[in-house]
C-alpha cells in the first residue's frame, strides 16, 4: 500500500516538473491573452488518470509564479487548470470531449481574469480576450489529442501510463 502511494506521489511531481518546465520553457507563449501554453496537453491525462489532477494543479500554480499577472494567474489560472482537469477526468466519456473542457474552462476563468487584471471596461473587451484564450488553448488541445491518440497506441506507454479509466474510450 505504501508503496503504491509514493508511487503516485512521484508519478504527480514528474508531471508536476513536466508542466513547470515546458511552461517556462515557451514563456513569452505561456501567458496573457494570446497564449499558446503547451504544457497545457498533460492536463489531457487526467482522462486516463484522475490521480494526475493533483500534478497538473501544483504544476500550474508553480508555472503561474512567475507570470505577468502574478497573484491573479496562481489563482485564477490555477483554479481554471483544477477544474479542467477534473471535468477532463470525471465528465467526459470520450477523449475528444476531455479536449473541449480545457478551451472552455480557460477561455471564460482566464478571460474574466484578464478582463480584471487589465481593468478593462465594456464588455466586449471580455468576450474578445476569452476568444483569444479559446482559441490558444483549442489549437493546444488539437495537438494533444492528436499526441494522445497516437500514444495510446502504443503498448508500452500505456503500460507505463497505467490507466484507471477510459480503458476502451472511442476518441
């Protein structure tokens, strides 16, 4: 059993690293409204693995210490990964509605955030910055899913994966 729990405990820090690193690796792309965070496909395991919602979190809220909006994205932006990632793991039957919830989510938490954080003033401005967000993060999740497909496909990372859910998903 103990075993078993520092298992998961590294196997949420590597995702945790994993999320930090390739977020401050393509920084100028990672923040403000027209954004392309790339670190944002590992949120697409949480369909296989709930498990990973809590390495993807801290993992976020690491890779928001350093943004731009400080304080705003380590919540905001946080919170808005939290709740993708357990929609991702707990609302979606099939791989390819796990990659609506992420655009979603961001569009409208990191589109209110921005809308705040810039003190922006009519409406508009919101739905304009929120598009920009979906947009983003669409184009990411597009490339995760086709990464996705593509690995579990394969036997031996599957293997490694070890999947608790979705074990016969349609895509």
């Amino acid at each position: 059993m103990t075993n078993n729990i520092t298992k998961k405990i590294v196997e949420n820090a590597i995702v945790a690293a994993i999320y930090f690193v390739l977020t401050i690796a393509l920084g100028n792309f990672a923040y403000m409204d027209i954004q392309f965070r790339v670190s944002e496909v590992l949120v697409l395991l949480c369909f296989w693995r709930p498990d990973f919602i809590i390495g993807v979190t801290v993992g976020t809220f690491l890779a928001n210490i350093p943004s731009p909006l400080g304080l705003y994205d380590m919540l905001f932006g946080t919170g808005a990964t939290l709740l993708a990632a357990l929609l991702c793991a707990y609302a979606s039957p099939k791989l390819a509605v796990a990659t609506l919830w992420p655009t979603i989510v961001n569009a409208f938490v990191v589109g209110a955030e921005l809308y705040f954080a810039f003190g922006f003033e009519n409406v508009t401005e919101f739905f304009v910055t929120a598009g920009y967000v979906a947009i983003g993060e669409f184009a990411v999740m597009i490339v995760g899913y086709i990464l996705w497909i593509l690995l579990s496909k394969n036997k031996g990372f599957m293997e490694v994966l070890a999947p608790e859910r979705h074990l016969a998903a349609r895509w």
